[in-house]
C-alpha cells in the first residue's frame, strides 16, 4: 500500500516539475491554465494572475514570431 502511494506521490511531483519549468512563451494557450495550476494549486488570486501573464506573453511571443515565419 505504502509502495502505491509513494510511487504516485513521485510520478505527480515529477510531472508537477515538468508544468513549472514550461515558460509562458512556449505554452500555448490552453497549457497556461495547467502551469498556473501547478505553480499555485492552493493560492486562485495567484494563480489566476499567473494565467493573464502567461496569457500576455503567449500572444507577444505569438505576434512577433509571425512576422519571422511568413
């Protein structure tokens, strides 16, 4: 039982890092919504800050690469 419980507790730490280390440039939009609840899973007001400023620089980063691939 305790095995279970620790091999879960891991993998969710592990992928949690993972949701972290994503940048606001590289995630889509959507993804922000999932990194802003792993940075701050306890904490809404901050996590909701943290999804408008990903939000902002996934559309800068969006607008300036435009103009570079066409």
């Amino acid at each position: 039982m305790w095995k279970k419980a620790v091999l879960v507790a891991s993998i969710t730490g592990l992928l949690a890092g993972i949701a972290i280390q994503i940048s606001p440039a590289e995630a889509s939009r959507a993804e922000c919504r999932q990194a802003a609840k792993a940075r701050f899973p306890a904490d809404g007001k901050m996590r909701g800050e943290f999804k408008r400023y990903c939000i902002r620089e996934w559309k800068a980063y969006r607008a300036s690469n435009r103009g570079a691939v066409r």
